[in-house]
C-alpha cells in the first residue's frame, strides 16, 4: 500500500466516526452521543473477525474491556464489523447471539448492544422506508452501551419517549441531496 492509501482499519474508522458526528449527532438522532465523544469517550473498534465464533470471542473482549473501563474514561464502544455479517438478515439473525452472550456472562442489564446495518430494515417496514435510514450505518456495527449511563441520560430528557418519532420525521424530511450526501455508501452498492 503506498503512503498515501490510508490502511482499511483508518478508513472504516474515518467513515464510522463521519457517519457518527454528521448522521448520529448531526441529524439529533442520538441526544446524548455528542457529549462522550467530544469527550473522547467513544471507542471505535475494528473486527476483521470472519466467522460467528470469532466474532463472539471478539465481542466478549471488547465488552470486557469496557468493563474494565470507568464511564468517565470510556463511555461506549461501536464494533464494527468489517469481516462479514454484510447481509441484514444474517445480521439480524446473529443478534440472537449477542443476546445469549450477555445473559451467559451476566451482563444483560449491564449493557445493551444497539444494532446498526448498510442494509438496516425495521420488521413491517419496506427497505425503501427513509424511517431504516435511523438506524443505517456505513457498515454492520455492534454499539456496546451502558445501561446506567443511558438510564441517566434518559432521566434528563424531556420525553424520551418521543425520541424515535423525532427520528423518523427527520430523516423523512432530508431532500434526496442530503440523502446522498450523509448515506453515500448506500448509492455505492452495486
């Protein structure tokens, strides 16, 4: 690779940490993402893992990590991976894991993984839904969270309960150009 090729690992991080502050915080969709990251709280964590197995492993890892973390030194972890899990349905299906891998090791209540997908799709909604775009990210990513730093930061929010409406109603209000801008990765898919 010449110098001025950036390595994989820099550019998934550089269109993750984009999409974050542009789609994420930029749109509002997440009230409480800017603070952690201007912060520098926000880890973002490449697997290259290529089957379900390693993936666990690597997850366990990572949560591991975080939990040996203050939320003062680090208040979340994205996950993303670069490996596979490239179709929602298999992404969708492998959640059911990540779901078995925090009641195993006693972390359910402890931490929640938000889910994020190139193709996201929400049950009963077609594709084409600008409401997917919520949840739309330049690639699959597994976002670890803290369940007490989210309980706090929906405490201080006026009506939380809103927020997924709020959501949805932004992203049905971007005009096509935004669209594009903010989601190229989805208009480069052959």
């Amino acid at each position: 690779m010449s110098s001025t090729t950036p390595e994989p690992n820099a550019t998934q991080i550089q269109l993750t940490r984009q999409w974050l502050e542009q789609v994420v915080i930029g749109l509002g969709l997440c009230p409480f993402a800017a603070q952690p990251l201007l912060e520098n709280r926000v880890r973002i964590q490449i697997c290259d893992s290529t089957t379900e197995g390693r993936l666990l492993e690597a997850l366990h890892a990572e949560l591991d990590w975080l939990d040996q973390q203050s939320a003062a030194e680090l208040e979340t972890t994205l996950l993303v991976l670069s490996g596979m899990l490239a179709d929602f349905a298999d992404y969708n299906q492998f959640l059911n894991r990540v779901d078995a891998l925090l009641a195993a090791f006693s972390w359910q209540g402890k931490y929640q993984v938000a889910s994020f997908h190139p193709q996201y799709c929400f049950a009963g909604v077609v594709p084409e839904a600008a409401e997917n775009l919520t949840n739309r990210a330049p690639y699959p990513i597994l976002h670890l969270i803290r369940e007490d730093s989210l309980s706090a930061a929906l405490a201080r929010t006026d009506r939380p309960e809103d927020i997924p409406a709020q959501n949805i109603r932004r992203v049905n209000a971007l005009r096509t150009e935004e669209v594009r801008r903010l989601f190229p990765w989805l208009f480069s898919i052959t």
